[in-house]
C-alpha cells in the first residue's frame, strides 16, 4: 500500500468502527431489558458492553439513562437505538428536548457535528442572557455626567443616538443592490455589515468572532450580495444555519 492507500484505508475502517459501535450501542437497552446478557455468561449489561464491545460502564449508563430520558420522545428514541445518532450528541440535545421540538432537533442534529450541536444547545440554554457590564470611556462618562447634571435627559440622548445609526443602517440596506459576479463581497457591502454586527457573530447569544459571511438566499441563486439577507457567523453558527435552513424554519431564525 502506498501512503494514500494507507491512510485513506485507515480512515475509512475508523469511520466504519465508529458507525458499528453506534449501532452496538444502540442494541444495548433492549438487551439490558430482556437480560440476553446473561446468555452470554455476563453478570450484568456493563460487562457485556466491555466484553463485546469495548464500551466503559460510563458509556453505558449514560445509553441507558437516555433511552429512558426519550421514552416520550419517539424519534430521538428511533435515533439511539437504531445507532445513527451518537450518544455524546444524544446527551446535549437531552437537555433541551422536549415532546413538542424533538422531531425538528432529531432532524437538525443529524449531519451536524458535534460541536455545532453544543452550541446550538447553548443558544437555547441560554437565550436572552446578556452581558450587563457597559464600558464607557472616562471622556465620554464624562461628558454625560456634565449633560445630566445640565438636567438633559441622558437616556433620551442616547437612545436617539442608537435610533440615528439604526436609520441609516435601515437606510444604507434599502439601496437597490445590483446583480454581483463574483462572490467575495463588495467593500462597500462588507463595510456595513461590520457597521451594524461589530465584529462577532451576529447570533445574539453568541460572543466569537464572526468567521463567514452566510448568505440567507444563497447566491447561486441570486447572484446577489444583499446585506439583508446577509449575516456574519461563526463557525459554528454557520454550520447550524445550514442545519436549519429550508428544514425548521419556525424553531430559531438566523439573523
Ligand atoms: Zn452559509
Ligand atoms: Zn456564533
């Protein structure tokens, strides 16, 4: 074998051994339950998982507590013991599922890796959670005590100081956006994302650094660079809006 075959072979009986282990994994509740492991001179379903199949008792407590967790649950249920969804990604979506969004999940999470799947769980944890700390300069804190202490309503000024920029981002976005030939952004487009997301993604929650710009119409198709249907996210983000997209749109829209 050449270095290419090698590797390539190598990889592929890794991908193979991962995918049957799943699928052995998945046999274990059922087994557990009708006790077969005892025909196999077993004292327990622990020692048969590392008997046949190498598992760690960890591993299969945490089998056994999610097959009960989905026993509602029919389709995160079918994907644990069928094998086609790993227990580690079974275990995050476990906390956030429930009978009523446990279809769309088990239809998301399926090509989605694992990390793309903690943090979609921790958008959900943790939706609306903000940081409550502002960082104001001592010049601009300053000048602001000097206006309150004039008796002008700071909070009016600033408020209609976030109004103005959030017009003229409204502003800059209605332009006509003309057909595009070729896929990096303009300038001039790239320039107003940075104005109205910063520089992070612009999921809410989420305080990475924005990796790619997402186009929400994807532009094979409409050859176009519209910031209003564009948002930069990070790697992670970006994975889960493709998850999404076209499947699920009601569960959470991508901003
Ligand atoms: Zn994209
Ligand atoms: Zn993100």
């Amino acid at each position: 074998m050449n270095d290419k075959e090698l590797l390539e072979t190598a990889c592929l009986y890794g991908r193979n051994a991962l995918l049957w282990r799943q699928k052995f994994i998945g046999l274990l509740p059922e087994i557990h339950k009708r006790e077969l492991y005892k025909k196999k001179g077993c004292s327990s379903i622990f020692e048969f998982a590392a008997k046949f199949g190498g598992l760690s008792n960890d591993q299969v407590r945490l089998t056994l507590k999610l097959e009960e967790r989905f026993t509602e649950m029919p389709k995160l249920h079918e994907q644990l013991v069928t094998g086609e969804v790993s227990i580690n990604k079974l275990a995050r979506i476990a906390s956030i599922a429930t009978k009523e969004n446990e279809v769309e999940l088990s239809e998301i999470v399926q090509n989605m890796s694992q990390k793309a799947v903690e943090t979609l769980v921790r958008d959900e944890k943790f939706t609306g959670m903000r940081a409550q700390t502002l960082t104001l300069n001592d010049e601009v804190k300053n000048r602001l005590i000097v206006l309150q202490e004039k008796g002008i309503d700071i909070n009016e000024l600033i408020s209609s100081a976030l109004n103005k920029r959030e017009q003229e981002i409204a502003e800059e976005k209605a332009q006509p956006v003309e057909l595009a030939t070729s896929r990096p952004l303009p300038a001039k487009t790239e320039k107003l994302l940075t104005k109205e997301h910063g520089t992070k993604c612009s999921i809410p929650t989420c305080k990475k650094p924005s990796e790619v710009i997402h186009h929400k119409q994807t532009f094979a198709l409409s050859h176009r660079h519209d910031p209003n249907y564009l948002a930069p996210l990070c790697k992670e983000h970006h994975e889960i809006a493709h998850a999404i997209n076209l499947k699920v749109r009601s569960y959470k829209s991508v901003n």
